[in-house]
C-alpha cells in the first residue's frame, strides 16, 4: 500500500520559516522526481518545486525562487521543503507528489502518487 503523509505545516508569522516533510511508503521513489504543489480554495493547485530522482536538478515556481529549497533523502524515502520568508500568499495546502517521469515537472497530471496535504497558514 503506497502512501504519502506530508507533516510540519501549521501557522506561522510573515518572515518566519517551515519545514515541510513528506514521508513515502509501500513502495521506493529513488527512481521517481519528487514535486511539491499548493492549492488555495477556488484556485487550481500551483506548482511549487520539485527534484529530479537523483537531487541533482531542482525547480522552482518563480514566486518561490530563492525562498523556498527543495530535498530529498533516498534512504529515508523523504521529500522536504524548507520555506523561508514565508508571505501571506504562501497560505495554502500543501501537497507532495511523485512521477515517474523527469520531465513536465511543473504538470500535476504527470505526477501519479500525491500525498494527503498539510496546512500552511502565514499572518501578516
């Protein structure tokens, strides 16, 4: 059974930090590109980032360059994101994802495996 469980969201203030975690099981994604997306309510969910299957190429949704980075563990099975500088608009729920494929990362439909979501609330 492959599940996904993202944890360490919750509130934070304008400027502060939060590291997301996603941890896999049922099966390995040392093979798989890891993405993280956000949704807010009435919005389609937005691209965030992801790291290819070996870490060794990451991307980024221009409004998180710089702020946010992206990693994985292959031996943990895990995914994180640390965000820093975090803005009110980065209020969503966040998601974790993985694909099989290594390219049209910036694409939800090519990611297979998502994960539950956890809250990220920034106040101002």
């Amino acid at each position: 059974q492959v599940q996904m469980v993202e944890s360490g969201g919750g509130l934070v203030q304008a400027g502060g930090s939060l590291r997301l975690s996603c941890a896999a099981s049922g099966r390995t994604f040392s093979s798989y590109a890891m993405g993280w997306f956000r949704q807010t309510p009435g919005k389609e969910r937005e691209f965030v980032a992801n790291i290819n299957w070996s870490g060794g190429s990451t991307y980024y949704a221009d409004s998180v360059k710089g702020r946010f980075t992206i990693s994985r563990d292959g031996a943990k099975n895990t995914v994180y994101l640390q965000m820093n500088s975090l803005k009110p608009e980065d209020t969503a729920v966040y998601y974790c994802a993985a694909t099989s494929r290594q390219d049209a990362v910036r694409n939800q439909y090519a990611y297979g495996y998502w994960g539950q979501g956890t809250q990220v609330t920034v106040s101002s």
